[in-house]
C-alpha cells in the first residue's frame, strides 16, 4: 500500500499555510505567494510550465520528489477553486487551465455534488461529498498501489493530521510573515499523534522539514 504524503507545502516562520482574503486574483489570500517563491527558479516550475532553464538545486529535487510515485491526490474545494456554496452551472475548471500539472486521478472535497471533470493529460477531477476517509479510500483505490498527495489546503491537512492518516509531511519554511492567515499547526500536538522530525535541509531559499508518523 502507498504511503499518504504532503509535499512541498510552504508556510511563513509564524506557522501561516495562506494568507487572508483569498479570492480568484489573489488565490494564496493577502501576502501569500510570496510562500512560494523558492520554488518559481527551480527548473522543474519551468518544465511544469512548458518552460526551459530553471535552478537544478536542492530545491529543484525536493519539488521533483514531489511527483515521484504519486497515483492520486486529494484536495480540498479551496485549492480546486474560488467557487462557494453550489457549483451554479459549474464553468469554473481549476487554477491550471485545460491541463493541469496532476496527470492522475484527484478528489475534491466539496459539500456539493458534481460530475467528475475529465481534463487533458490524464488528469479528472472527482468531487466527493462523503468526507476525508471517504476520499481517502477512494483515492487509494485509483492509485494501484502508490502514494496518495494531499495537496492541502490548510484544512484538509489538518484533519488528515487529527486522524494521523498522514504517514510523511514535507514542510518548507520560508523566511516571511504573513501575520494573518490559515494557521497550519496551531493546537495540533504533533507528538501526542506519533509524528517526529526526520530531516531538516536548508538552503539559500528555504528550509526544508521532514515529518513522518511513528510505526505505532
């Protein structure tokens, strides 16, 4: 069975995942994309993007260890779109245009029913209304055996933790405030649930943490 993974999920060094006041222009909320700069000059960004050039660093392989092995992810509504409440006539198609950088099955969780959406590149989206574990068993079942990704956002990463359905979490800290946003890790006792920093790798952009949950 695959491993449950968070990879490359950027937060400030006050614990913040997003900022406040997210929206369809300013979709990580007030400050937010600055969470992800280290990760815009690496070459994989470029090559996602249909680009060329980019860093080959430290920071280009812990995005690339990202992908590897990964047969689903799961997303919260948040991260698919700026959509609330029911779906309308349901134009709205995702962040990445007609080919989104996923190429495997990904389950949106939603409150509201909808179709799935087939997009090019292998990539559908299924919206699942049962909650996490409902999502994660589906998941398990497209991914044949691999990983699963949970994507974030913040919420839907906290419940996994509650749950300690999370096995690894790859965080990256990056020197900025935000002030205000979605706190990542508040009241959550991450000992208490078994999990325990493996790995801490910092470079000229970021530091690199890494979490995994105890056998037992």
């Amino acid at each position: 069975m695959g491993k449950v993974r968070v990879c490359c999920f950027a937060v400030s060094v006050d614990g913040f995942g997003a900022g406040v006041n997210q929206s369809a222009e300013n979709p990580m909320g007030e400050r937010g994309m600055g969470l992800h700069q280290w990760v815009f000059a690496t070459r994989f960004f470029s090559e996602m993007h249909g680009g060329e050039g980019g860093e080959e660093s430290v920071d280009n392989d812990f995005a690339v260890r990202g992908f590897e092995n990964v047969g689903a992810w799961i997303l919260g509504r948040n991260m698919f779109g700026p959509v609330r409440g029911p779906w309308g006539d349901a134009n709205w198609r995702g962040w990445w245009g007609e080919n989104p950088p996923y190429h495997v099955p990904v389950f949106v969780l939603t409150h509201y029913a909808r179709p799935p959406l087939e997009m090019d590149g292998g990539t559908t989206f299924h919206f699942v209304t049962g909650g996490i574990e409902e999502a994660l068993e589906r998941a398990r079942e497209a991914a044949g055996g691999k990983d699963i990704r949970i994507g974030g956002g913040v919420q839907t990463i906290r419940q996994y933790l509650q749950m300690r359905l999370i096995d690894e979490m790859h965080l990256v800290e990056v020197p900025a405030l935000l002030g205000r946003g979605e706190a990542l890790l508040e009241g959550l006792d991450l000992p208490a649930l078994g999990y325990r920093v493996t790995s801490h790798t910092a470079t000229e952009q970021v530091t690199h943490v890494e979490i995994a949950k105890s056998a037992s």
